[in-house]
C-alpha cells in the first residue's frame, strides 16, 4: 500500500483530497493545527483504519515516530496544502500564512527529499496579481503588490513556487506545482469571508447580498470534485512545470450572484461595499496546459456545483 501526507488536511480542499487517495486505496496521513480546518471535515475519513490525523503545525519539524504510516508504507508523497486563503485571514493572521507557506514548504520538502517521495504543492492563481493578461497562461509573470494587504499570501506563495522549482533543479525533488484558481463546494467555512460562502449564507438568511466592488470583475469557479481530479492527475504524471487548474468559464460577480439567487429561489437586493485592496479585476485560467498533458478539464457546470454547494449549507445554518 502506498502512503501520502497532506498538510492541511482538516480544510476544505485538504480534506476532500483525503477521502479521494483513501478511495484510490493509499494510506494518508493528514496533518492540521486546526487554525482554519475543521475535524469534522475528516469525519469520512477518520472511520479508515488507513487515515490517520496529526494535529501539529506544519511549520515545526513533523516527527517521524508520529507517523505510523512511514514504518509500514514509506512515502510516496507529499501534498503541501495548508495555508489559510480567505481573504478576511489576510489581516487576521498574516504571520501564519507567511510562515506556511515559507518555513512549512521547507519542512516538507525536506521530508520528500529525505524519502525521494512525490511533491505537490498548491500554489494559486494569486500569484498573477491583478493580471495584465487574459486568460493567465503559466508562462505570465504576474502584476503582484509585494507590500499590499494580500502580499502575506501572494508573495508567499511565490516564494513557494521558488523554493520547489530550485529544489527540482538542484536537489533533484520530484515536484508539482498546482495553480489553483477560485473553487467552491461544501465544507467551505461559512464565515471565512469568501464570495461563495457569503452570498450562499446571506441567501439562506434572507439578508441583502452584499458585493465588494462595483460587480463587474470576473472570476471562474471550480467544483472542488473536479479540482480534486485535477490534482491527482498531476500527481500521478511526470509534469513539472507550473499548471493551471480551475474552471475557465468565466462570470462577472454580478452575474453569479444573479445565478445563485436564482437557484435559491429568490431576489435579494444587492449592498455594493468598497473594493478591497488590489482585488483582481479579471481572473480566468487558461487550461491548455492541464487539458494538452493531463487530459483534464471540469466536468461539473456552475448551476450542478452551486446547487449542491447551497444544499450544503442549508444543513449548516
């Protein structure tokens, strides 16, 4: 049997990635401090006897005796997936998503080095800023604020992509880089700030939608399923430059929120508040490279993803 470590695995994304390696018959070990992930998102997993979950900050050295799975499987590899990415975490706790995504992606690289395992590392599209291009294509530097308020998340991130990408070069990693655009789906925090979980809380709540900004930027939702296979798929080939993953369809705020009212039967009125900081103004992934050398793209359409994602959280609230 094979094993997998994923960091960050108590989160939204994290822990949807859990159940599909225990599907795929791997051992996982999931390991979360719990500052924005939840155990009950491991509820699924946590009844395999081939999961096991360490609450521990990625940040401090991981302690091989803490981790049965090393002893009977080994180390296949390493999903580096923690860091909180909502932007209300951007001022509440910056010096955590500094030290996640710099010390944590040393720590576990060393780790894959160590065991000549697998690395993938979930990067995001906020390494491209407020984009001068459109769709983002892989080779696009970006147009980031080093010294804005999103900086503790984007230059990090960046700094990631650096650190894997010297470590392929010169230590010979046998890495990954995800650049995961906007995704959605249950187990998203209904208070993290985000546009999916606000509006579908707010809809629930019969309250006024409210939308930072005039509506008119652009993102791509992905279904978090689709993500996940996405991930996988990347996993498992031998691609190592940097590869866009999320939906390239792409909607105005404005026209979501339309979207998502419908499917929640009913008309709010909508609240505009002030922009946010060097929020993009357009974001949309061009997915050659992930269709061309994954044979991936998304499945799930908008209204079958936000559907289910409402559904959720009415059981939430």
């Amino acid at each position: 049997m094979k094993h997998v470590i994923i960091t960050g695995g108590a989160g939204f994304i994290g822990s949807h990635l859990c159940e599909r390696f225990l599907k795929l018959e791997y051992a996982v070990t999931a390991i979360d401090n719990l500052i924005t992930g939840r155990k009950s998102n491991l509820a699924n997993a946590l009844q395999s006897p081939y999961f096991t979950f360490i609450e521990q900050d990625i940040c401090q050295p991981i302690r091989e005796s803490t981790v049965p799975f090393l002893a009977t499987h080994g180390l296949d590899g390493i999903f580096h997936f923690a860091c909180p990415a909502s932007p209300t975490d951007f001022d509440r706790i910056p010096f955590e998503i500094l030290a996640v995504d710099s010390i944590g992606t040393i720590q576990t690289i060393r780790l894959a080095l160590q065991y000549q395992s697998r690395y993938v590392l979930a990067s995001t599209s906020e390494v491209y800023g407020d984009p001068l291009v459109h769709p983002q294509k892989e080779d696009y530097w970006g147009n980031v604020n080093p010294i804005g308020p999103r900086a503790c998340y984007d230059e990090t991130k960046r700094f990631a992509e650096a650190y894997v990408s010297t470590a392929i070069r010169h230590k010979g990693l046998n890495g990954r880089i995800s650049r995961i655009f906007n995704t959605y789906g249950p187990r998203m925090k209904l208070d993290d700030g985000r546009l999916v979980p606000e509006l579908c809380r707010q809809l629930i709540r019969d309250q006024n939608l409210t939308i930072h900004g005039d509506g008119f930027q652009t993102r791509s939702f992905c279904f978090v399923s689709d993500l996940v296979d996405g991930i996988v798929r990347l996993y498992e080939s031998g691609v190592q430059d940097p590869v866009n993953l999320g939906n390239p369809e792409e909607h105005t705020i404005l026209t979501f929120s339309e979207i998502l009212s419908e499917l929640a039967g009913k008309t709010p009125t909508v609240k505009h508040l002030p922009k946010r900081p060097d929020d993009p103004r357009k974001r949309c992934p061009d997915i050659t490279r992930a269709t061309e050398l994954l044979g991936w793209s998304p499945r799930v359409s908008l209204r079958e993803g936000l559907q289910v994602t409402l559904d959720y959280f009415r059981t939430q609230l």
